[in-house]
C-alpha cells in the first residue's frame, strides 16, 4: 500500500472536474471491420444477399481510426466506455484484453458518465466527461486495498461529505485516476493541474450512486473491485471513452 503521509491536511482535492477546498460531488467502440458484402444474384434472378459487416479481432469494436490510433501499442487492456449519446449520462463499460494481436472482451457493465454527457473539449464545471484515451495508473479509495495491482492508497481524504445524499456516500470507497490533466505517480486527490485549472481534472473511475456523475465515470462495486485487481500496470492499461459518434469518428 503507498502510504499518504505525504498528503496535506485536510481535504483538498479536485474531483470529477470541479476544483473545491473538498472533496467535489460526482453526483451532482475504431471500425470494428468492413464493409456490407453484398451476395450475387441467383441464376433465376434472386434477390441480392447481404451479410452482418465484417469483425476485425485485431481493433477495438466500433472505434474509428482517430481514437483507435491513439491506443498505445504496448497496451494490452483497455476499458471502453461506450456513451449512449452526446448529451446522455448512461454508458457501458467493456474490458478487452489483448491475446496476440486480437482483442478479446473480458467483461462489461453498465455505467454512468458526465450528468451532461461527453465533449471533446473539456473545461472546469462543464458537467461533461472527456472523450478521449487515457493512461491509468494510480488508485486508491477510503477502503482498504482490495488486491490492487496498481499502487493504492487509502485515506480517510477520500470520504465524501455527509451533508451530500446519502446515495453518494460511498462514491469513494474505491476510485482509479483517469490521467487526464493530472500527474501519474501521485494519489488520485493530488490537485496538481498540468494543463492548468480550466481543464478540469480529478476525473476518475469510482463508485456508482445510480445517475450521472460531474465528469468521472461510475461502475458498480463488484466491477470496481474487478478493474483494481486485474488492470496490470505491466500490460498497459487505458480507458478509451466518449459517445458512440465520437467514438466511431
């Protein structure tokens, strides 16, 4: 377990895009192949045949070229998350694990993302989450390290408030950073901002409460519980996330 002495006194972090002085509410697939194939006419004439498109093993399943090139070739796990729309905050999560040069679907869930739904620019308070693929490396959570692979640290710092609904108590208990606009190698609540302030930041992986969140994506416990204990720094491991049109794109 990394250890979080280090860490300020008293809250200070800046959670699922909003900088606060505490903890900030969550709650409030390129190409998969190609084209139709096309059937001939039988000799009387029939009626043209057309197949399902073609499946390509070695892409991620309905990602388009921008995003799929964007995958790091050395990576071998990656966490999709497919929007159900632009302004929409339900999603679905989907492990693949790369065998060879095929990607195979391990598990997927249901979840939920920004309360606003995605956008390819991000800013502080948009409400959104960015679309994008992004490195995961660092973890952590009010419960104790359920058997993370990747470094993990608990903190009481992570509790959220109690004044908030009671449904978002537990948002926290486990959370995995998103790199986007943060420094890898630091505790998810560190507020270090690369990019600066209006970028947001604090969008993590963490615990869903049922609906939308301020821009991080929620899974179920179990699902949380699966991600910190199989995703291996070893292999690479990224989220590739946005809406489904911004992901075919």
């Amino acid at each position: 377990m990394r250890k979080n002495g280090a860490m300020r006194t008293g809250l200070v972090a800046m959670v699922c895009g909003a900088v606060a002085v505490t903890l900030s509410a969550c709650g409030g697939p390129q190409g998969g192949g190609g084209g139709e194939v096309k059937g001939h006419a039988g000799a009387r004439g029939g009626a043209a045949r057309t197949s399902a498109p073609a499946v390509d093993p070695t892409r991620i399943p309905d990602v388009g070229d921008r995003l799929q090139g964007k995958i790091p070739s050395d990576s071998r796990q990656v966490l999709a998350v497919y929007g159900e729309g632009k302004d929409s905050a339900d999603s679905t999560a989907v492990l693949y694990t790369k065998s060879g040069t095929t990607w195979e679907k391990t598990r997927s869930w249901a979840a939920h993302n920004g309360k606003k739904g995605w956008t390819t620019d991000h800013h502080e308070g948009d409400k959104r989450s960015p679309v994008g693929v992004y490195t995961l490396s660092d973890a952590g959570g009010v419960l104790a390290d359920p058997g993370a692979r990747m470094p993990y640290t608990q903190s009481e710092t992570f509790q959220a408030p109690h004044y908030w609904a009671k449904s978002h108590w537990h948002d926290f208990d486990y959370v995995i950073a998103i790199d986007y606009n943060r420094l890898k190698g630091n505790p998810p609540d560190d507020p270090t901002r690369p990019w600066g302030d209006d970028k947001g930041g604090g969008i993590w992986l963490h615990m869903d409460h049922g609906s939308g969140t301020s821009a991080c994506v929620s899974l179920p416990k179990p699902a949380m519980e699966y991600l910190l204990r199989n995703l291996d720094p070893e292999q690479h491991p990224v989220v590739l996330m946005g809406d489904k049109a911004d992901l075919k794109a």
